[in-house]
C-alpha cells in the first residue's frame, strides 16, 4: 500500500461546535514540515496546555512537539536513503534539542512521550551508544524523551503516524 505525502492525509473531527451542537468540524490545513533528504511532516491537530472539553485543540500554526501537558497528532515520513547526517540543529526548532550523542548530529531528544505507528516502509532508530532497532509497518514504539536518532538506509520512504504528549510542567528530568 503507497501513503500519500505526509500533508495529504484527510483528518477528521467530530466535536461540539459553538452553539453546542455535537457535529463534524470544520478544520484548517495541517501545519507541514519539509526537509529535503532528511525528513517531511505534517501536523495536523494540537492542544496547547491541559486537555479538556473546553480546550480539545485546533490546527498548529507550526510543526511542534507538545508542549507541557499538551498533544500534537501528524503523520511524518523520512525518505528513503536519507541518513540523518544532513540535520541542521536550527531545523529541529525549540520542541527538539541536539544532543550529538556518539557524535552524531542527528541525534535530538524532546520533553515529550511520543507515541508512533509505522504504516509503511522502514526506518532505523538509533540510541546512544550503538543500540539499535529497525521498525518495520505495525511497529508500535513508545519514545520517552530520551536522545535518538532516525537513519532510513533503505529504498523506500518510511510513513508513520505520532502523537505527542508534552511533559508536566513540574517535572524534572530524570
């Protein structure tokens, strides 16, 4: 099964519109992320701070990690035989930190809990120290905020769905 591009995808939501209806909402387009050789993405839905039925979030403006006790929800995608070297550290954005763990400039980590599905292609995800995993589609991976790095050394693109869970505020790394 081919994916469409990152930002191609339909999302849907079923909520409470503004004169309390329950219905399907009107949404804006999904904030997009394109990095030639290294990664593409798109958000499509985020809450700023705590969740709540007064608060369940809109469109990013921008392609973001959650920030404390917030969400993001996208697809992402790195393209085929792209290794990771090419990241520049300003790419990331403040939601990402460089960390160049085993000298490698790829590697970042974030202040949230990333929860992701592998739905095509496959990628390698490194951790300091030389470990590594290479996910393949129905892969489900749990990230905790720790450094790591994604290398896709193979001949297809690798699409996956993440969601973003932002930290609490209070609390402090461990």
């Amino acid at each position: 099964m081919t994916f469409p591009h990152p930002s191609k995808f339909n999302l849907v939501v079923a909520g409470t519109t503004d004169s309390g209806e329950t219905d399907f909402l009107e949404v804006g387009s999904p904030a997009v992320i394109d990095l030639p050789g290294v990664a593409s993405g798109a958000f499509y839905w985020a809450v700023e701070g705590e969740h709540s039925k007064d608060n369940i979030g809109k469109p990013p403006v921008r392609v973001e990690l959650a920030g404390p006790n917030g969400s993001t929800f996208g697809v992402s995608s790195f393209p085929a035989r792209s290794a990771g070297n090419n990241v520049d550290i300003d790419d990331l954005g403040p939601s990402m930190t460089g960390t160049g763990d085993d000298g490698d400039p790829a590697m970042h980590a974030s202040d949230t809990i990333d929860y992701e599905v592998v739905i095509s292609g496959k990628v390698d995800l490194e951790l300091p120290g030389g470990k590594k995993r290479t996910l393949v589609p129905g892969d489900l991976l749990v990230m905790a905020g720790v450094p790591h790095a994604w290398k896709n050394p193979y001949d297809e693109d690798c699409v996956y769905i993440v969601v973003t869970v932002g930290f609490n505020q209070g609390q402090s790394d461990a």
